[in-house]
C-alpha cells in the first residue's frame, strides 16, 4: 500500500493539535550532538553504553524530565553543550563537555540548584529525519526560516507527533506548536517577542500540563480570546468520567471552569509515514461547565483562595 505523508493525512483528517504535546514536562536535558541521530535518540551510536545509562538514570531519578538531542549548523568540531533547563522556574544550566562520557563525572543538582534565569529564548525544532520523512522535510525547512532571528535556535530530536510537523518548542515556558511552515516564522517569532502565544490552532499545548489540561487552557483563551503568556494560572484538573476533565484557571481574581472530553472521530490516519491508519481522537469543550464561578456583589466577581500554580 502506498501509504500518504502523515503530516498530509492528519490535516486531510481534520485532526486537531489541542491537547497532543508532551505531557507532564518541565525539566528538559538537551546534550547538543552532531553525529548522525538513530531513530530512538537514546541509541544513537556516538554515546557509550554508560553514557546513555547514565542518561536513562537522570530521566528516572529527576521527575517530569526529558532528553532532547540537539544540534545547530556549523557548530561541528566544537565542545558539545550540556543544557538544563526548568520551565517552572524560568532557569537555565549551561556546560561544555570534552567528550561524552564527562556526563559520568556532572553533577546534575548542582546543575538543577544554580541554574540563572534564560536569558535568551531557546527555540527548538524537531528535524529528526530518522525517525519520520515529515520532521526532514517540514522541520528543516521551518529551521531554516527561523535562522537569524536573534533566537538560541537549534534542531531537536523527535517531540512526539510527527504528523504535526513542523513541531517547534519554546523553553524555558515549553510550549509546543504544530504544523509550521516557513511563512509562518515572522508571527510567531513577534507573538513570543511580544509575551503572547500567536495562533492558538498552531498551539498544541504547554508540556508541563497533563494533555486534557493543555486543551483546555487553548479552549479556554480561544473562549476568551486572551493570548497573553501569563494571564492564566492554572488551578486543578479532576477527572469526572474516564473521558471527562473538569479544569479550572484562575484570570486575575476570576476562577473559569472548562469541562473537556477525549472522543472518537470516525477517522483514521497514520501516526507517522509508513504506518497503517489509526482511528484519531481528539478533545472537544461540552457541558455547561464554562464559564466563572462566582461572583461579589460590589464588583460581579468572587476572589478565589490561593491554589498551587499549575505543574
């Protein structure tokens, strides 16, 4: 069977992008390699044995962490960088190794504890050839239009969604776009510039959220049409049914309810080139949920009690 592009089969799908990033992530480990990339990063031949152990041992010992391989143009021949960063504190670690089995010897909390704040945007862009045609051929052409635009830009391994791509990444906030082209390169640059999120349908959702809550924060703003980086703080999550999340953000002193179910399509497509079709989900806004909860009576709206911020 001659099977289509996925990227070309989920858009002929109609296959949203609210709710499909990485989830549950706000530590990321990016070690910058320019060897060749095997399709499953980890294996990648120009790490030992004990270094991609010692790898595996961080991402099971630091919670809600993910490795990233990265690369930049024109950097090859020179020390490979060793960058942590951590969205929930805006911070940044940064070293140079020799070679790669110094990581045996780096201690990644002092790396975690002294870390400064990011300085500079970090943008990634997966263009993982490797593991899927549609990361070569749609993430390096976003790469491309991006290059020169004053961004700590670089190529990444795979993040998740290869029928999405171009996937791009903004750290330290980690939020995840799907389905860039080169023209769309001067807007969202300005849109994070600027401290909004740009096109909410390119959105896929902020990786330190579970994937029903990264929906519906897009639903929420979409609702509301609030683009601003940090007018929404998250409040709780709670699930209603095996399907249905009930989630709630807090806009100034207003707490908004959002009420999200994963359902069924009736479609399928293939996750990623060379794959049979799969039936596709995706999340939709129901239920009389939305909306404030609360109100006073000298200004319409009830203060809400401290709550955790959002993960």
């Amino acid at each position: 069977m001659n099977l289509p592009h996925c990227s070309v089969a989920s858009e002929e799908a109609g296959e949203p992008l609210a709710g499909t990033a990485v989830e549950s992530v706000d530590r990321w480990l990016l070690l910058e390699v320019t060897d060749p990339w095997a399709p499953k990063a980890i294996e990648t031949e120009a790490l030992s044995e004990d270094v991609r152990a010692r790898l595996n041992r961080w991402l099971d010992d630091v919670p809600r962490s993910r490795l990233q391989l990265v690369r930049r143009p024109g950097r090859t021949g020179r020390k490979p960088s060793f960058i942590v960063v951590s969205s929930d504190r805006g911070a940044v670690s940064q070293i140079e190794i020799d070679r790669y089995e110094d990581l045996l010897d780096v201690d990644l909390d002092g790396m975690l504890e002294h870390s400064t704040p990011v300085a500079q945007p970090i943008c990634l862009v997966c263009a993982h050839g490797r593991r899927d045609r549609c990361c070569a051929q749609h993430g390096s052409a976003f790469f491309r239009a991006l290059q020169g635009r004053g961004l700590d830009l670089w190529q990444t391994t795979h993040l998740g969604g290869h029928r999405f791509a171009a996937c791009g990444l903004w750290l330290p906030e980690g939020l995840m776009y799907g389905r860039l082209r080169p023209e769309h390169a001067d807007a969202w640059v300005s849109a994070r510039a600027n401290g909004t999120l740009g096109e909410l349908a390119r959105l896929r959702g902020r990786c330190a959220y579970d994937r029903p809550t990264q929906a519906a924060e897009i639903f929420l703003r979409s609702r509301l049409r609030e683009s601003s980086d940090d007018a929404l703080t998250w409040v709780s999550t709670t699930a209603s049914r095996a399907d249905t999340w009930d989630v709630q953000f807090r806009i100034s002193d207003v707490t908004e309810s959002v009420r999200v179910r994963l359902e069924h399509t009736g479609v399928s497509r293939p996750v990623s080139c060379g794959k049979e079709p799969e039936p596709v989900t995706r999340f939709v806004e129901v239920g009389d949920s939305a909306g404030a909860v609360g109100r006073d009576q000298s200004t319409g709206r009830r203060p809400v009690q401290d709550q955790p911020r959002g993960r």
